[in-house]
C-alpha cells in the first residue's frame, strides 16, 4: 500500500477553522456510529482520533506581539 506523508502550513485563524471543523465532524461520526459501526463514518473517526493531536504538534511561533515580552525594571 502506498501511503503520503503530508507537510501543511496554517496560520491561527486557518488551524482554528480546521480544529472546530475535525471537531464538529467526529461529534458528527460518534452519532452516526451510536445504533452501530457503518462506513465511512467508523474509519473517519478513527482518522481524526489520530489527527487531531498532530494539528499542534510541530507548532512554531513565527512573530509575537512586544506586550508578550517581559518589562524589564532596574534594580534599584
């Protein structure tokens, strides 16, 4: 079986979107699922299980606002 590895860039507002979307739909399959495994909605949900952790796993801060930067004070 051939399988992909697959490399995506969001930005907040993208992996926001994407994280609610993954949400709502494995809320989706579990309803689908509660009379019974049927197709697609049992390989869905086990894809999204696994998914979902990943969508933060390599997250990079790229820019920061200066009000995250600690206030330096003097020592006096």
């Amino acid at each position: 079986m051939t399988t992909y590895s697959y490399n995506l860039t969001l930005n907040d507002g993208e992996v926001s979107a994407v994280k609610e979307a993954m949400e709502r739909y494995q809320a989706f399959c579990r309803e689908q699922l509660s009379d019974g495994p049927k197709s697609p909605y049992w390989a869905h949900l086990r894809s999204l299980e696994s998914a979902l952790p990943k969508l933060f796993a390599n997250a990079k801060m790229m820019s920061t606002s200066s009000s995250c930067w600690p206030v330096k004070t003097d020592p006096e």
